[in-house]
C-alpha cells in the first residue's frame, strides 16, 4: 500500500498516450478551478495567485509544457 503510488507512476510515467495527456492537462484545469472558485470552505483565489502557483508546481505536480 506505501509504494502503490510509486508504482503507478512508473507504469504511467514514461507513455505519451494521448489520453494520458488529456489527463495531466484535465489536473491543470482542474487545480485552477478549484483555486479561482468560492467554495464553502475558503475564499476564491486571484487568478493571478493561482497562474503563479500552477507554474511554481511545474515540473514537480504539473507537465511544465503543459503549464505553458
């Protein structure tokens, strides 16, 4: 159970499937959303705010190319 994550990105790591794109791209928007949006919980972030923190997290959450 501790190294299933590890696994995962090993076996999904290295394909360029096109739908496996469509998912790291679907992350992105996705995490912009969830930032930009009031929710019950906590208050809508800047968009600006949330640009910046997409493109720090490139390269370590997100696809930089993708980020771009």
């Amino acid at each position: 159970m501790k190294s299933h994550t590890q696994m995962g990105a090993e076996i999904l790591g290295s394909d360029s499937s096109v739908l496996l794109n469509l998912a790291r791209i679907v992350a992105i928007v996705d995490t912009f959303n969830t930032l930009t949006m009031t929710r019950p919980y906590k208050h809508a972030w800047l968009v600006a705010d949330a640009i910046n923190l997409l493109k720090k997290e490139a390269g370590s959450h997100f696809e930089p190319e993708l980020v771009k």
